[in-house]
C-alpha cells in the first residue's frame, strides 16, 4: 500500500496498490491535483471514499468521477449537502461544488472491497451528521473528527460536541498504533492522542 497526500489545504489522500495498479481517493478538493498523482504512480482511480458533505472535501468530487469514471462512496445522511451551500459551508454561502451522484451509500459496519483492500466503514458524527472514516490495516481516514492534538469543530449546520465527543472515543479505542490521517494538519497515532487530545480532559 501507498498513501500518498495529494492536497495540503485539505488533506485528500491518494491510496495505491502497486500489484493490482488500482487506487482509492479519500476525500477531494482539486481533482487535477490527483488525477497527476495517480497518473505518476501508474495507477487507475477506481473510487472516490467520501468521508463528510462539506464544501473542502467535496468540491473536486464530480470532477473526479467525470474524468475517471470513480465510484463515489457516502453516508446518505451528508448527501443533502451536496447541493446546498449552507449545508456543506461554502464560504459566504456561495456554491461551488458542482453536484455529484452518490454510487454507493455507505454506513456503519460496511467493509468495502477497494483495489484489493478490505475497508471498514465507522460512522462517526459529531462534526458533521453523516461523518463517516474509513479503516483499513492500521490506518484510518479520519476526516475532520479528530485532528492532531485537536478534534473538529461543531458549531456548524446539524454539529453536536457530545456525539463528536463519543466519535473521538471510538477512534481512541482502537489500538495505540493505529495511524490517524485527518482531514486537516499532520497525522497522528491513537497512543499520542489518547495522552493529549483536549476532548478527553474537558478543555
């Protein structure tokens, strides 16, 4: 398996695998900017995993599937705010995500077959209703749950502080070893936050 960080402003994740030459994006805001990656690494983006409805994780996704034929995979509770830019926070409510129809709704539990990869679905809300993150091996895509030393916000449309709170803990379950990619920043390890992470401590 490869990971490759494709976009830094939001993190969008390229995952490879070099024997099948099939790949998986986490997430995506510039689909030009993964669409070279994948091209670089030899490999043929088969789906698009998206991991909640707001605008940074969703604006490059029609793009994407138009250009590569992915299948988008989604929680059908974030679905409503693919369309609707004060539900997927675009900046001053302008809509700049172009719409996108969702191939494969996804919930709790699923365990998907991807490019020769199993990857389960957790349903995580808290930052967003239909918030979900994607395991596979040792590595979770967290999406905007949990961020290194932080977790994310709330106080946006359809945001709740104590399901976000029990998200988090889900996540901090999991073993000390397991790698955190997130949504935003830098990764982390489950062990680093279950010491650190303020949501823990009431801070």
């Amino acid at each position: 398996m490869k990971i490759i960080n494709v976009d830094y402003q939001t993190n969008c994740y390229l995952v490879c695998n070099e024997e099948t030459k099939g790949a998986f994006v986490v997430d995506c805001i510039y689909a030009p900017f993964v669409i070279k990656a994948a091209e670089k690494e030899g490999v043929k983006i088969k789906a698009l995993l998206v991991t909640h409805g707001h605008y940074d994780h969703i604006m490059g996704a029609a793009d994407l599937k138009e250009k590569t034929g992915a299948k988008i995979y989604m929680h059908e509770s974030d679905m409503e705010k693919i369309d609707d830019p004060r539900k997927n926070f675009c900046p001053y409510f302008k809509n700049v995500v172009k719409h996108f129809d969702v191939d494969v709704t996804v919930t709790d539990g699923d365990v998907l077959d991807l490019c020769g990869y199993k990857v389960e679905v957790m349903y995580t809300p808290g930052h967003s209703r239909g918030e979900v993150c994607y395991k596979t091996g040792d590595v979770v895509f967290a999406g905007d749950v949990i961020f290194c030393n932080s977790y994310g916000r709330y106080d946006n449309y359809d945001g709740d502080f104590a399901s976000l709170k029990k998200s988090v803990e889900r996540l901090l379950a999991l073993p000390e070893n397991t790698r955190l990619l997130c949504g935003h920043g830098e990764e982390t390890v489950v062990a680093h936050e279950r010491r650190t992470n303020p949501i823990l401590f009431g801070l």
